[in-house]
C-alpha cells in the first residue's frame, strides 16, 4: 500500500479546520427509537462550509506552483465555487466563476461569499461565451446545468495561457484528494472501537461519496470489515440507478474529453431540484467502475422524503444540512427504522458534507408546503442519450 504525501503548505492551510469531527447522533437515534449507532462526518467546518476545500486547496496550490494565474471553474449549489474563491483567495491567484443559473438565482448570497473572496460570477449559461450564447439562443430561460456551465469555464480557460480549469468532482484526483473524510473517519471510528456495518453517502459527481467510502473500501477488500456500502442520489438525476454505461462528454459542448461513466446524456439538463450540487448527467469514472462491479449499492431518494429527514435531523442534532447530504440522511434513517422493526444495532455511518446556511429558500418552500416531488424525466433522458457520441 502506497500513500502520497500531502505538501506542507496545504496541510498548513489545512489545519484552519481538519481534522472534521466524527459525531454520534444520539438525540436522532433517540427520536427514531431505533438501536441502530449513527455516525456523521461532518465536513460543514471548514471556512466555505463544505467538504469542497479539501481538493480545492491542493488544486489551487499545484496550479500556483506551475505558474498559473488563475482558476475557472464551475458550480452547482455554489458550495464548489466558494471553496475555490477560498483557497484561490489564499493562494494570491485570481478565480472566474460559472454558476448554474438555477442556483444563482436561489442562492444570492453564494455569490456575495465569493466575491468577499475575491472571486467574479457570472450566471450559467451566460452570454460571455461562444457555449453560453449557443444555450441562450435555443433556450433563453434555461436554468443551466452544471454541463453548461463547466462548458463556459473550460472555454475561457482555454484561450487563456495564464488561466486554467479546476474541477471540483468526478475526477480522480478530485476524489483522491476528499479520501481524508474516510481516512480520519477510520482513525475516529477505531479509537471508540467501531466498525460500520452500513456507509451512506450522496452522490452527484462523486467526490463526497468516494472521499468517506473509497478508504472503507479499501479495508473491506482487505477483509477487515464487511459494510454495505450505499450511494444515494436524487430520483429526479439518477445517473446510477438509471443512466446508461458508456463514454461520454463530461460538459454541454462536448470540449472535454471523453469518459467511460454513467450518464444521463450530456444534453440532458435537469430539473432544477434543491440539491442545486447533484444535478450533475454523470458520474465519476471511479465510482461507476465500482458499482459496476458490484461492490456498491446505489438507491435514488425523491426530495421531499430528504428534507423530512433533514427537519429531523436539524431538530434533533442542532445542524442544518444542505439539501445534498440529506440523501445520505434520509438513508441512514430508512436503514435506523429497518433497524427498529429487526432489532439490529448496527453502525450507521455518513458524511454531513455541509451546512444548509445558504438554502434557506429551499427549506422555506419545505415548511410552506410549497415543495413538490419531480419525477424522473425519462423522455429528457432517452432524448438526451440519442446525442452520446459514437466510440469505435
């Protein structure tokens, strides 16, 4: 077994707030009335909120080493984007900034954090841009994808010697660099003598779920415990549970290179769901080879099920999640319930990959009733999926 080191500098940035506390949720284990143990990593201690610095602050630093000047990037809920402004900010280097349009408009104060650390916004798709304009011009209302707008960074990164594009999920080094969650989850969890029988983790490019699962992985291969472990995406973009398993592009336009994924079709946008951070067509490489070989499970949870359990959560444990990770939650109570009804105390564990501060507008539109469950869009998909791209 190999490792690769991490350089002072990041672990120096690093220690502004990891390690990230490992919590038993023993207030909502109580609620259920289950002998099920729940555990959380919770990743909303860093400065963005997020477990999006943990490859967001290596990133930067490697790209400052190589001379470059400046970041593009995309993002989703706009947890990707601040951690980025973040550690662009730190860094001295500059960050340009495409946010999916959905989300801009839902989460004003996204951009007010990262322009405080010195990033420029702009809403996706955006007329600052060949990709953008192309969008606009066959939809001038479209809410974006995180395919657009990763389209419009790549672009301008492209014709910029001094820029490059940063990625803040699907990538390997990206999920190479979030296995600390599950590496100091290990350590967390053995110095109270644990081992869990179910991981439970959302996933929309990947970078959460491999980060807590990929080293727990790598014991349960070694035969040191036997977890279950379980991705959960929402029912509204299931690239698991209901994409197809080819090579595909990982953006709008088709600039970036091809890769052998689950996907829903790079033309496919949608709906914009809450969990602005999981509407992503495909998943990481990584994480589709292994649920394809059967060593992951992979469910999909509708909304508003997510949010009962985020309501339950912040009310017993104090934390307002971010829509993301309340697929993970609704997952681990549907696991703690099964628990009540057989008796079992297992060890449930998942990672709380964020705070919910910036979404109160969804949570709003929760308790107001105004919330609505969106179905799986199998025509958009089967449309989408016409448009892969033909590998000999």
């Amino acid at each position: 077994m190999s490792y690769i080191d991490i350089p002072d500098e990041v672990r120096e940035v690093f220690k502004l707030w990891r390690p990230t506390p490992l919590v038993r949720a023993r207030r909502l284990e109580k609620a259920l009335g289950t002998p099920a143990r729940i555990y959380y990593k919770y990743e909303g201690t860093s400065p963005a909120g997020s477990h999006k610095p943990n490859t967001a602050v290596p990133q930067a630093y490697f790209n400052k080493v190589e001379g470059v000047k400046k970041l593009t990037t995309e993002t989703g809920a706009g947890q990707w984007g601040s951690a980025l402004a973040f550690a662009t900010c730190l860094l001295d280097m500059e960050c340009e900034v495409w946010q999916v349009r959905a989300s801009y408009d839902a989460k004003p104060y996204r951009k007010t954090i990262m322009q405080t650390w010195g990033a420029t916004l702009h809403p996706s798709p955006s007329p600052l841009t060949a990709s953008g304009r192309a969008i606009l011009e066959k939809d001038p209302t479209s809410p974006g994808s995180l395919g657009m707008a990763i389209s419009e960074a790549v672009e301008v990164a492209a014709a910029d010697p001094n820029a490059r594009y940063a990625l803040g999920s699907v990538l390997n080094h990206v999920l190479l660099h979030q296995t600390i969650i599950g590496e100091e989850a290990l350590l967390q969890l053995a110095k109270i003598g644990e081992k869990p029988d179910v991981v439970v983790a959302c996933t929309g490019g990947g970078s959460n779920f491999g980060g807590l699962t990929f080293p727990i992985l790598r014991e349960k291969m070694a035969g040191k415990m036997n977890p279950v472990i379980r991705a959960v995406e929402p029912a509204a973009c299931p690239s698991l549970t209901k994409g197809k398993y080819c090579y595909d592009y990982g953006d709008t336009a088709g600039l970036t290179p091809l890769v052998k994924m689950h996907t829903l079709g790079h033309n496919f946008v949608p709906d914009p769901i809450h969990a602005g951070g999981l509407r992503y067509h495909g998943m990481a490489p990584l994480v589709s080879h292994i649920y394809e070989l059967g060593l992951i499970e992979a469910i999909s949870i509708p909304q508003k099920e997510c949010f009962d359990a985020a309501i339950a959560f912040a009310r017993t444990e104090g934390i307002v999640p971010a829509p993301e990770p309340t697929h993970a939650l609704a997952a681990a109570v549907r696991e703690a319930l099964l628990c009540k009804e057989t008796g079992e105390s297992k060890c449930i564990l998942t990672a709380l990959c964020g705070h919910g501060h910036f979404d109160m507008a969804s949570y709003e539109k929760y308790l107001s009733g105004e919330m609505q469950d969106l179905e799986y869009p199998e025509e958009k998909v089967a449309a989408a999926l016409k448009d892969l791209p033909v590998v000999e």
